[in-house]
C-alpha cells in the first residue's frame, strides 16, 4: 500500500511540475494572448500555411504542437521556427489553459474526419474537442480537405464532414487568410464594420455558432445573411441566447 501511495505522489508531483513549467514558458508573450497552432500531416508543400503562422507572432504568442506525421512530413524545426516555441505532447492541456484560440494551419482529412466522430485518440484530435468544449474558438484552413464541387460519394461526404465540424463550432479559412481570421476572433471583428449593431455575413455560405459568438462579443445585435447562406441549429441556438436577430438582406430568417 505504501508503494501504491508513493506512487501516486510521484505521479501528482511530475503532473503539477509539468503543469508550473508550461506555466512559465506559456506566459513569455509580453501581453501578447497566445494561440496554439497544431499542424497535422499534409500531402502538400506548408510553405504558406507556416508563413500565416509566422506573421501570427506579431501579434500573438504563438505555441506550435504537431501530430507524427506532422513532424516526419514538415519537421518540427520548421515548424518551429514559424513559432515562438514548439510544445511537448504532454504540455498540451497546460498550453490548452491559457490559449486564445486553436488553430490547424494544415488540417488533414485523417483528424477531420476524427473531430466530426468525436475521436480523441491523438494529440490534434484532443485538442480540438478539448477547445470545443470549452468554447474556445478554433480555426482551421479547408485547403487541404477541402472536397471541391465534387458530386461524388466520397466528395460529398468530405463535405458533409466539414459542415459537422461547424456546426460543432470551428471556423473554416482560406490558408491565405489564415492570420487575418484568427485576429479576427481575437476582436470578435466579423466581415462587417467593427462596432456597427449589425453585421452582414458576407459571402458566408454556413453561419455557425462560433461566427454567432464572436458577433456577440463585439456589440453586434443583428447579423444580416446573404441569400443561401445556412444556418447551424447551434448557431440558431447560440443567437436566441445572446439575443441576436438573424435576418435575410431584403427579408426576415
């Protein structure tokens, strides 16, 4: 029994160390919120999906975590170099804590497809349900999973697989408005004019519930949607919360 205690103590001590060490080197970023970005395996070139995260660093701190076939694919001293530091797996709950926002730079259909299903089996999959639980906004470029105009079975349901994603809450991005995106969850500066009461979701093809959130945050009392632009049953949900009025331009939702 006494082994078993001391055991555990030695357990609870490696936990609250890690915990304190994460601690100290999550809080370098002179004021700056800091953000995680998890890169996943990509089939190719990450060039412009590490310059976004680079050009992140002037105004966050950035914490960069990476899957296996993260680090055999990129490397983890590129991937390093994009960030102010690369994280160890076992900081990442610690890392998670105090983070601003998640971001997947190179989002691959093998963690899609285990968010949409609720998996958590490996690093980027944990923390994505992790940030979505606690609504910590999370943001992901589609240019590697996205399914084009495709018809095709297996198109359609890498479509559908994304409009799951959503309606959990993450936010999908162009890589190359990857940095602009995730400045802009930090303001909860939508598409239209910051501090105006309404916001028209240009050129928004689903609404989620995270898009609702932000417009919330910034004062928005309105959101104005585009013809064909759907809307997420959690993003119904998140509007009649904060008091919202969703609305078609030219007409009523």
């Amino acid at each position: 029994m006494r082994d078993l205690d001391e055991e555990f103590v030695k357990r609870m001590v490696d936990r609250v160390m890690t915990l304190i060490e994460a601690e100290k080197r999550t809080g370098g970023g002179d004021g700056k919120p800091t953000v995680l970005v998890i890169f996943t395996g990509c089939g190719n070139d990450p060039a412009s999906a590490l310059e976004q995260v680079s050009e992140l660093k002037g105004s966050h701190y950035v914490v960069a975590a990476a899957s296996e076939s993260a680090c055999e694919a990129i490397g983890t001293e590129r991937i390093g170099r994009a960030a102010h530091r690369f994280a160890e797996p076992k900081e990442l709950h610690a890392v998670l804590e105090k983070s601003a926002a998640v971001v997947f730079p190179t989002l691959s259909q093998n963690t899609a497809a285990r968010g949409a299903w609720g998996l958590r089996d490996t690093l980027p999959s944990e923390a994505m349900a992790w940030a979505l639980k606690r609504r910590t906004p999370v943001i992901a470029c589609r240019d590697w999973v996205c399914p084009g105009d495709g018809k095709d079975p297996y198109s359609l349901f890498l479509g559908g697989m994304l409009k799951k994603l959503e309606a959990f809450g993450v936010r999908f991005c162009s890589c190359s408005k990857l940095a602009e995106t995730v400045r802009g969850a930090r303001s909860g500066e939508g598409p239209g004019r910051p501090g105006t009461p309404c916001e028209t979701a240009r050129g928004c093809r689903v609404l989620t519930a995270s898009a609702v959130r932000d417009a919330a945050r910034s004062g928005r009392k309105k959101i104005a949607l585009e013809k064909g632009c759907l809307v997420t049953p959690l993003a119904r949900d998140e509007a009649k919360d904060c008091g919202i009025e969703l609305f078609r331009e030219g007409g009523t939702e």
